[in-house]
C-alpha cells in the first residue's frame, strides 16, 4: 500500500472539508508546467489512482518566450498522458492579438487563457475547473491592493471559489505556500518548468514578490502567513457584508426602466458602509456585468444624499451611468427616457381610457346625484357634471399651466405645486391633468383638485374620474401635500 505524501493527504483532507470534491465527476486543471500547477496535476492524479475520476489537465501556450513556451507545452501534455491524465493544449498568439486589440498583456492573457479553459471544462462536461494559485500569490495579491488601494473586498484577495460563464473556479492550494509545493515536487520527483519572465520587475507583481516582500518580511519572518490570515478573515467579512447588502437591496430598491430608484430617508437610516456597498450594487444590478466604480465616485454620492441644505443633485459616473437626487428619491443606473407628452379625450359616456405613455388606466363614471368624495382619496376626483366645460380632456403638463386649488382663493402654477410637493422633476411629466374645454385644469391625479365644479346639493349628475395604477406600481411618489376633492 502507497504512503500519502502528509501534503497530499492534507490537500485531500481539505478539499473533502471544503465539499468541492464530488465522487466520480470531472475535474479539469489549469496547469502552466510551474511548480505550482504540476504539484497540484501530481496531487490529483494521486488522488484519481485511489478514487478513479476522469482528469483533463489544461495547457495554454502563450507564445510570449517562443521555445520556452513550446517546451513548457510538451512537459505539460507528455506528463499529463504519463500520469494517465488526458491533456488538452491551445497555442494562442497572444503578442498578434494585444497588437490588434490595444490590451493590457496581463488582461490579453487573463482573457484568452480563460475563454480557453471554461471552453475545455464544457467539452468534457466539468463543471469545476482548478487552479493552482498558493499562498504566496494570495499574499502578494494582498499587498499589490494594499498598494494601490483597496477596502475591505480587495483585501479578501484571490477567491477560494468563485463562478465563471457557469464554471466553478476552485483554487485548493491557497492554504499550501510556495516553499511547500517545491518540497512537494522535490520528494515526489514532480518535474517542472521555470518561467524566466518571473524575474521580470516590469511586472508590478514580480516587483512585490521580489523586491517589496523581503523587505516587510525582515520586519515579521511570518508577514505572508499573516496575509494570507487577513485575507480570509476580509473575505468572510465581505461575505456577510455583501448579503446584507443584498438583503437591503430586496427590501427597498424598485426597478425604474434600465435602473434602479431608492427612497433617501430608508438609505439615511442604513449604517454608511451598507449605504457605500448598496451603491455599488445597484450600478452593478444596472450594469449588468461587474462595474467599476471608483471610491471618490461613492463617496461623492453619500455626499449628495446627506446634503440638506440641497433636494437636487445630479451625478455623472461614467459608461453612460448617472445617479440622480430628486428630494426623497434617488435614482442610478442609464439616463431615464423623457416621458412623451399625451392629449386625450375623456369618454363622453362611462367607460375606460388607457394611456400608454404612462401605463395608468382611468375609469369614467356618472352617477345620478349628489355622491361625496371619500376623504382623503388622492387618486379619484368628483366633479358637478352640469358646471363642466366640455369637452374634457386628459393630458400632461404644458409650460405655464395655472390651477385654482380647492379652497384658497386665486390661481398657482402647476410648476409651483409640484415644487411645494417635492415632486421629482423627472416624473412630473407623468402626471395625470385633467382639462376642461376653456382649457382650466380641473384635477392633477394624485396631487390636488381645483376649486371648480364641486359636488353639492343641487348637483343633479356626479361625473367620477378613478385612476386605478396606485403611485407604488406607477413609480410616483406620495407628495407631501392636502388632497382635497
């Protein structure tokens, strides 16, 4: 019987606590012929002869180092075919593709290795794809965003685990360190390839691996161990912050066409580092893939959400994004669509009228009598029909537009009301006027009803307006204002 290397069995022991690890299916491994990888291929090959599982093991010759790359490719396949792995290998110029794209080479690389790999684990019906990232890369990844500046996510470093186009990504050696891996290799006769652009200090992470850590560590000879430590605590931190975060978003964030609308006195009273994360979340839910959203960027809109002294602010955010305060409302994600302006004509006998540019439905009724209104009711307006000026119409605003309001004496402009009610300039145009035949606006759904017509008891016919879309499901706010009718 085999002795377990104490690493190998270590590795076992992890990826079965981690629950990764599923008997009998498809396992396919990134390997780039370093140390690093060719351990990780020798340890699940060990792993595969006690338990069998079918094995690919995946190479992608960038062709940056021109022989160097080709033979890091045939250590790879003929190693992977001895070891009773199945390999796959893609040769890919990348110099050819950064020099027809513009791309980073970094990114170049990231971007074709990937495609290459999720593309692999599909053909072969893997849903796991693994990779050989180890705790040096975890802690170098720590320092280079500690460098360049970072919060609480980017100090979680390299992901455990993580989805790409429906593949899971596992990285099971971010636990092992690099020391231990060539160990590994040394006592297990792993061959491996040295990749001489390591040396590279024109490569920001070579630079911290080579020049930046020595230095810390001859402060603290455990400096990565402690990265890696900090890492793990950042991550589960993030973690618990990003579902509570995605918690509030269900609770108090509406869809509003291609982005989203929140109420600003239910952000206010949320703790500013879930305000910071809500943010970055909807632009994220607006966006549709993953958003950059730089931290002057938030804190500029914490910022217009605290102003007092301010109900109006607009912020550009980049890629076609913008967010915008208006009184109590708040908005983010593409710039809105300008409502249409609409002109209809009241039924002249009961019945329905549907207005497509705002999606609200009216119901017209005339009721013999005198029939008083319900206090308070916002949305449905009674009117003496006998004192109306046909024919009614129902419209949205026009520029100057004056309104008689029930019970005050003279006329104020439409604009003004709105304004008093701290409407939100992007939904006036929304509003609902109802328009007599002289032209006088008789009714603003949900806002106020004028002076005109009123029911009293010599009114022989009661005409009704009902709108039946509440604000909630129009995306209209409750203005602050008396609604007498």
């Amino acid at each position: 019987m085999r002795i377990r290397d104490e690493l190998l069995e270590r590795f076992m022991e992890d990826a079965l606590k981690d629950g990764w690890r599923q008997k009998g299916e498809t396992l396919v491994a990134a390997v780039s012929g370093g140390p690093d990888s060719m351990a990780l291929l020798h340890m699940l090959c060990r792993w595969r002869d006690e338990e069998p599982f079918p094995l690919v093991a995946a190479h992608v010759n960038h062709m940056f180092r021109g022989a160097e790359s080709a033979a890091e490719a045939v250590l790879v396949r003929s190693t992977a075919e001895r070891w009773g792995a199945v390999a796959e290998t893609a040769d890919i110029d990348l110099p050819a593709y950064i020099a027809e794209t513009g791309m980073n080479p970094q990114e170049a690389a990231r971007e074709r290795r990937y495609a290459f790999l999720t593309e692999t684990a599909r053909r072969h019906g893997a849903s796991k794809l693994i990779l050989g990232h180890h705790a040096d890369d975890q802690a170098e990844t720590v320092v280079m965003r500690l460098l360049r500046g970072t919060g609480v996510g980017g100090l979680a470093g390299i992901p455990y685990r993580r989805f790409e186009q429906n593949v899971e990504l596992i990285r099971p050696l971010l636990r092992i360190t690099k020391r231990e891996l060539l160990a590994y290799c040394e006592r297990n006769g792993v061959p491996y390839a040295v990749d001489s652009s390591n040396l590279d200090r024109h490569y920001f992470r070579n630079s911290v691996r080579l020049d930046i850590l020595p230095v810390l560590e001859s402060y603290n000879p455990g400096l990565k161990e402690s990265l890696v430590r900090l890492s793990k605590l950042a991550a589960e931190d993030n973690d618990y912050m990003e579902a509570e975060a995605a918690k509030v978003f269900a609770e108090i964030v509406s869809p509003a066409g291609n982005g989203f609308r929140w109420e600003r006195r239910r952000f206010r009273s949320l703790h500013v580092a879930l305000q910071r994360r809500l943010i970055k979340l909807i632009l994220n839910c607006s966006k549709g893939s993953r958003y950059s959203l730089e931290f002057h960027q938030v804190e500029r809109v914490l910022d217009a959400v605290a102003e007092d002294r301010r109900s109006v602010a607009r912020i550009e955010l980049g890629e076609d994004r913008v967010f915008v305060r208006e009184y109590d409302e708040l908005y983010a994600g593409p710039e809105r669509e300008q409502a249409r302006s609409f002109h209809y004509p009241l039924p002249d006998r009961d019945g329905e009228l549907a207005i497509a540019e705002t999606g609200h439905r009216l119901r017209v009724r005339r009721i013999q009598g005198a029939v008083s209104s319900p206090p308070g009711h916002r949305w449905e307006a009674f009117f003496d029909e006998d004192e109306l000026r046909l024919p009614l119409i129902i419209r949205s605003r026009h520029p100057g537009d004056r309104m008689q309001p029930y019970g005050l004496n003279g006329t104020k402009k439409v604009q003004d009301m709105f304004v008093d009610a701290k409407v939100p300039r992007s939904e006036r145009d929304r509003y609902l006027l109802l328009a007599d035949g002289d032209g006088r606006v008789l009714w603003i759904a949900g806002l106020r009803r004028s002076g005109h017509a009123p029911v009293g008891a010599q009114t022989r016919s009661t005409l009704v307006v009902t709108v039946d879309d509440s604000p909630e499901s129009m995306n209209i706010p409750h203005p602050n204002a008396d609604m007498p009718s």
